[in-house]
C-alpha cells in the first residue's frame, strides 16, 4: 500500500492533547526558538526579559536611530518603565542605564488610565477639570457662555469618541 496509516496512528493523532504533552513540548524547544507569533523565546522570563541592562541599551539605541529617522525623540522626563516581579538591584541598573522614571500600573497618558476597558467618570475627572480650568481661562477673554457650553460639550463627546 502507499502512504496510509494504521488505525493505531490515526487514533493517536486524533488523541486529545494533555497536559503533560503540552509541557513537554514547551520545555523541550530550546532557548533560540520562539514558541508563538510574540518572537520571545519560552526562556524569556527566566532569562529576566528586556529587564536586562544590556537589551534595554539595544532597545535605547533604536529608538535613538528612529529619532535619527523621524525626528521624535522619547522624552526621558516625562517616559517612564514598568517593572514586574523584578529584583530591586536590578530594577536600578535598568533605570541607570536608561534614565528614565519608574512608573506603576496602571499607566496613564493625559492623567487618564489606559485600560482596556471602558473608562468612568471618576477615571476622566482629571483631565476634565484639567480641559474645563483651560477652557474658563480662554472663555473669560474671548467667548460667550453659549459657546463655552458648545465647546465643551463637543469636547466631551469628541473624548467619548476617541
């Protein structure tokens, strides 16, 4: 016969995966080889990540050669690096070696939280009151009540949208 299988390998390939089989074979594709679409190796973590001094330099260096490209450069005043389940001695020789902040989740951009979840009114307050004391300033030298109420409300909806 050509390229058949015997009924006891059609019954293995049909097998259920379980889990000793899916550890198996995680643990045995080795460290130079990605597991998945994310390009990290399965010894990633282990290997501490990008919280590494040495890859935090690579990293820092392409960004300086897309500010070399583009003309935007990362402002280390205002950047900041997340660390989790990290060694504090090594949290410090990241941040040395790449001078930017440190930060704490969630992060935030405009005092507003990035989530992947819809925000409520006590997560916008800041930027809503940031928005209105810019508004009341402008208002105050140049536009009328009726148009402040039109401003701020297509601000409003304009942030809901975005």
């Amino acid at each position: 016969m050509g390229n058949t299988l015997l009924v006891e390998q059609q019954l293995t390939l049909c097998a259920l995966f379980i889990e000793k089989d899916i550890k198996e074979a995680m643990f045995s594709i080795p460290n130079t080889k990605s597991p998945g679409p994310d390009g990290f190796s399965s010894n990633m973590a282990s290997n501490k990540g990008l919280a590494h001094p040495p890859t935090l330099r690579i990293v820092m260096n392409t960004l300086h050669e897309f500010y070399q490209c583009a003309g935007l450069q990362a402002n280390q005043a205002k950047s900041q690096i997340v660390f989790v389940e990290c060694n504090p001695s090594l949290q410090q020789q990241c941040l040395d070696s790449i001078g930017f902040q440190e930060g704490t989740l969630p992060l935030r951009y405009l005092r507003v939280p990035i989530t992947i979840s819809r925000l409520n009114k006590l997560e916008c307050r800041a930027l809503v009151e940031k928005i209105l004391g810019k508004i009341r300033l402008w208002s105050t030298k140049s536009i009328s009540f009726a148009v402040r109420a039109q401003l701020l409300t297509s601000v409003m909806f304009g942030m809901y949208n975005y």
